[in-house]
C-alpha cells in the first residue's frame, strides 16, 4: 500500500484500531529514527489542559479542535483548585519550561508519583516543594474527578494521525544519529512527544544524572493548523526544532562546566538585552546557550538540508537578536573540519568559547 492512499484512509477514519496501529509500527520500522520515540504523553496533556483552563498566555495561539473538546468536557465539571493553583503560579506573566519538565519526572495520571528526585529548579519555579506537593495533590484530584483518562482515550485517534504525519514528514531522517554524530557523545534515549496545546515551538529538557548520559526530549507544540487539525511541519522547520530542542542536553551542562568563563563575558548581553527579554532569554547564559545551539543547529541544516538552508537559518536567527552566530558558525567549521583532533563537541568548547572574548576584546 502506497503511504499516500495509508494517509488518506487514516483521515477518513475507515481503518479500525488495530490495523491502524500495526500500520504505524510498520511506518516506524521502515522509515523512522529507530531510537526516536514518537507520541502523546497523558502527563503533559493533563497539565497543558489545566493551563488551558487557567487561561495561560503561553499555549498554541492556534484554534484547533482539540482545544474546544477539552472545554467541552473539562467545563463539564466545576472551578477546581489545580487550575486556581497554577493560575497564582504562573501570574507573574513569565513562561517556565519547569512546568512541562516537572511532569516527566512523574508516572501517568492519575496517580502521578515520583519516580524520580525533583530537580530543585522545578520546586523554585512553583514556590517551593510544599507548593509543588500541593499542586501535585490538586492535580490528581482534577485526574480523577474531570475522569481526564477517559478524554486523553478518547483523542488516541488524533494522536495516531499526528504521530503518523510526523513519521512521515521525518522519513528517512536520523535525528538521534544525526544529533550524536555532531556531537560526538551518545545519550539514553530520545523522545518526540507531540503535544496539541503547548506553544509554538517547544522545551528540550533532558533527565538523568549530573552530566549524563540523560534521557532526551523535545516537547513539541503545532506549528500551525488546518482544519482544526494541528500541524507539526514543514519538515525542515520540524527537523531543526528537533535539533534544537535534543541539542540543550549537549550544550547545557558543558556551559555548565564552563559558568565562569561564559559569564566573564556578559557584557555582550548588554546590546542584545531588549530582544532577548521579549524572547523569554533574561540570563546571558541562556543567552550564550541559544546562540551556541542555533549556530549548531545552523550547521547541521548546512549538511542535511544543503547550504542554502544552513545560511537562511544563520540569517533568521541573526534577525532575531542573535548577532554572535555567524562568528559561532564559522568557529564551528573549524571543530567539523578537524574531528581528529576533537572528536567531541566537549573538546572543543574551550576553543569555541573563545568567541565570546574575541568578540568582547575592543
């Protein structure tokens, strides 16, 4: 069966469950990232509906329908103290990528139970652990009183339809092995999941361990809609949101190791201060961070997309308040042209550090 006619009959709705499901493991097989896990994950949409219903300003902009079945049914039920809860949390007007991550570290709805150490990050950004704990309750209360189970069932044909479209529109890519071979170090796992109420865009948080390996996701909300229906494409806008997102499990904790170093240049934050504040990035190390994977995540378009793509993103992340990349990227060729001597990203980051002084020096 040709995958156009697949595609057409899973629109339409005449494939029952079971076909439809062998359908996609056989997609996966044939074309996907073997080690890339694709899918709707109940803990995120649990927490994106509570935001929906909070009214939090940083969901899809996008009208979907999706978004009206959720308040279809969750209106259903009365004012609950979850979304009271994260409405007091979230009303300082900023986003934090501390809400979606904080779920990941828990099990399925409803009972969500810890099953791994609470990063003391994600406590700060709900006011501490008795706030969590608090919401953490409230939220399996809302699980089993709004029966969220029941609807989460009840999309599984849209999520299907979306992992489908994304299977697709990633055919015969490798991000894991394209991320990893860049990078020069391998990571537990990967994961895709694909979430219909979260921004443009989307989180790239990584667990485990200090200093890895971690498990590795990207958190990815539409990009557009039609119909109703949320998109996730065109591929290569899909694939360097990918990129991007798997990239900070690399980036982030070698900035880490380099903290002083990067902030002895924070200087270079001053000129970039405005725009970076409007694009959430209010620390000269997320700042340094950002620039440092879009030059990667330029480069890696420049190989696997062709160099026109490669120089289109280093134009558009330029317009948009990243004035260091062409330097980055061009220090990165550098890295890429001599992997004898680094054989990791890791070994060369002192050298690709010096940038920042480069660019600091009058």
């Amino acid at each position: 069966m040709k995958r156009r006619s697949l595609a057409n009959f899973i629109k339409a709705g005449s494939l029952r469950a079971g076909f439809y499901i062998a359908c996609c493991t056989l997609l996966t097989n044939a074309y996907a990232d073997q080690r890339l896990r694709i899918g709707a994950d109940p803990r995120l949409e649990l927490l994106t509906v509570v935001q929906l219903l909070s009214r939090y300003p940083y969901l899809t902009p996008y009208r979907t329908d999706y978004a009206r079945d959720a308040i279809a049914h969750f209106t259903n039920y009365p004012p609950h103290q979850a979304i009271a809860l994260f409405r007091n949390f979230s009303a300082d007007g900023n986003w934090s990528d501390a809400y979606p991550t904080a779920m990941l570290y828990l099990s399925d709805p409803p009972a969500l139970e810890e099953r791994e150490t609470i990063p003391t990050h994600i406590y700060e950004a709900f006011r501490g652990p008795e706030n969590f704990a608090r919401f953490l309750q409230a939220l399996r209360d809302f699980a089993r009183r709004t029966d969220f189970n029941r609807f989460f069932a009840r999309q599984n044909k849209l999520y299907l339809q979306l992992e489908y479209k994304l299977r697709e529109d990633l055919a015969e890519a490798n991000s894991s092995v394209e991320i990893e071979d860049y990078f020069g170090t391998r990571q537990l796992s990967y994961h895709l999941v694909l979430s219909p109420l979260l921004h443009h865009g989307g989180f790239g948080p990584h667990l485990g361990r200090a200093g890895g390996p971690f498990d590795v996701y990207t958190l990815l909300g539409p990009t557009g809609a039609e119909r109703g229906i949320p998109r996730f494409g065109p591929r290569e806008q899909l694939l360097q949101i990918v990129w991007h997102e798997f990239s900070h499990a690399f980036v982030n904790p070698l900035s880490e190791g380099y903290y002083r170093e990067i902030e002895r240049r924070s200087a270079l934050f001053d000129p970039l201060a405005e725009q970076m504040n409007r694009l959430g990035y209010t620390r000269w190390l997320d700042c340094a961070n950002e620039h440092i994977i879009r030059a990667i995540v330029a480069r890696l378009a420049h190989h696997h997309l062709g160099p026109e793509a490669g120089n289109r993103a280093l134009r558009e992340e330029s317009s948009r308040g990243f004035r260091y990349i062409h330097a980055l990227a061009r220090r990165l060729e550098e890295y890429e042209a001599r992997r004898r001597d680094y054989p990791t990203l890791a070994a060369f980051f002192p050298r690709l550090l010096d940038i920042f002084a480069e660019l600091q020096e009058p």
